[in-house]
C-alpha cells in the first residue's frame, strides 16, 4: 500500500502521483516545500515534502535537496535531486515515493521520516547502516557516505508471496488477501505472470504491473525486491543527513 496524507486537502494529489511542469507556480495545487503527516497501513506514520524534480529522478531514489533562484517566478525553486556519489555531502536525506520517474520540472512527493523502499546497487542486511555508493543508490556504508538516520529493516533478498488472480492479456493482478508489503517497483512472478514484469501501482486489493499477463494467473504470486541488478532494501529514515562521516 502507498502512503496517504493524514489530513487530506482538496486539490492535493496522492503520494505516488506526479504532477506535471506547470505553466506557472500558481497553477500547482500544492505549495512547493509543503511538509505533510502521511501513513501507511504496513509502513506506519511518516513525513513528506513536495518538491520539483531538478533532474531525472528514478524509483525510489535517494534524493537531497537543491534549491535554484527562479529569475522569472521571484522565488526558489524547491527542487529534489538524486543524490551525488560524494563525501561528507552532510545534506537532508529524501526517498522518492512515486510510482513513476520524474523528469525535470516535473513534481512529486519525498518521505523524510518512515519507511521506504530505496533503489540500491546491493542488498543489505538488516539492522545494519548504509550508505551512497552511486548517484542516487544506496548499498554498502563507506567513510564518508554514511546515510545518518537511517537503518535497513528488509533487506533486499526480501518477498512478498500471496495467492492472486488476474486475466490474460490484463494488465492486473488481483489479491483476496490485500497487498500489503507491495510497492511500486517489486519484480512480480508466476504462472500467468507477463516476463519481467514490474508493479507500476499498487491498490488496497490489486497492483498494476508493467506487462500483460501471459495467462490466466492461478497460484501464488512471488514480489521479489531484487532483479539483480536493481536492488530495494526497505529502510527507516528520521530526517537523515546523507553521506557523514559513518566508520565503515
């Protein structure tokens, strides 16, 4: 399940939802910088920030502030972007929480605190710090990249099995037994599943994934963290400052 905001607000878009370069900033439904409660049935209470995606930004990327003087607009541009692979950056810390990647000038939601999936170059076990070893990817700590705030509560090699349902040639996997513990980016397997196929969207009783399924789908349903290359370990984040000086 994804998060929700607490205290919902007319006009405001959902966690996982982008929103496109406006015209002008007054055409946004949410002020830029916004800081929100939200929650999550599985992953509990947290904080988010709607910020501009200064770059390209992929799933569940590790992301730090960047704020850019917006000459035409009088103000400064709240932009996110992935995090470099750099030492001793000692920055605030974001997760992207999209279903999507964004591309620049686009807008979305970041979790400050709570837990998340992050895009990794590895897996991590759990309860043991981490760190950046690439542009906007976690792994292995190293001196210097530490992420403070931040601990591995699943590490990557983690599954989510339950049994679903779904048509052929649908783009969606149904789950009597709810969802939970699925999110945008999972790796999806079984009988009738589509080859390589990605969750895109994850519903309270179904998830959207990214290739049609090759069969009626029966039997278990496998969500994998991992592709082996991309790799989400599930953290929990408190504000984290990126890249400190953590021994290895």
């Amino acid at each position: 399940m994804p998060y929700i905001l607490v205290d919902p607000v007319i006009g405001y878009t959902s966690l996982e939802q982008v929103v496109a370069a406006p015209t002008n900033l007054k055409d946004l439904p949410i002020t830029p910088g916004l800081i929100v409660p939200v929650t999550d049935p599985v992953f509990g209470p947290g904080e988010a920030i709607f910020m501009r995606a200064g770059a390209g930004i992929r799933l569940g990327a590790l992301c730090m502030p960047l704020p850019v003087w917006d000459a035409t607009n009088q103000t400064y541009q709240q932009n996110a972007i992935e995090v470099t692979n750099t030492v001793n950056l000692a920055r605030p810390g974001y997760i992207y929480l999209g279903n999507t990647a964004l591309t620049t000038g686009q807008y979305g939601w970041f979790l400050m605190s709570g837990v998340a999936p992050v895009n990794s170059t590895a897996s991590v076990a759990i309860g043991v710090a981490i760190g950046t070893v690439a542009a906007g990817q976690a792994g292995a700590v190293a001196v210097g990249k530490g992420l403070n705030g931040c601990v591995v509560v699943a590490a990557a090699t983690a599954t989510v099995v339950k049994a679903g349902t779904g048509a052929i040639s649908d783009n969606q996997i149904f789950f009597a037994s709810g969802t939970q513990g699925m999110f945008a980016g999972q790796y999806a397997s079984g009988t009738g599943v589509g080859a390589s196929a990605i969750v895109s969207a994850v519903f309270p009783d179904r998830v959207t994934v990214t290739v049609v399924n090759s069969a009626a789908i029966s039997g278990n349903v496998t969500m994998t963290n991992n592709n082996g290359t991309i790799f989400y370990n599930t953290v929990s984040i408190n504000r984290m400052t990126l890249n400190t000086n953590l021994s290895v």
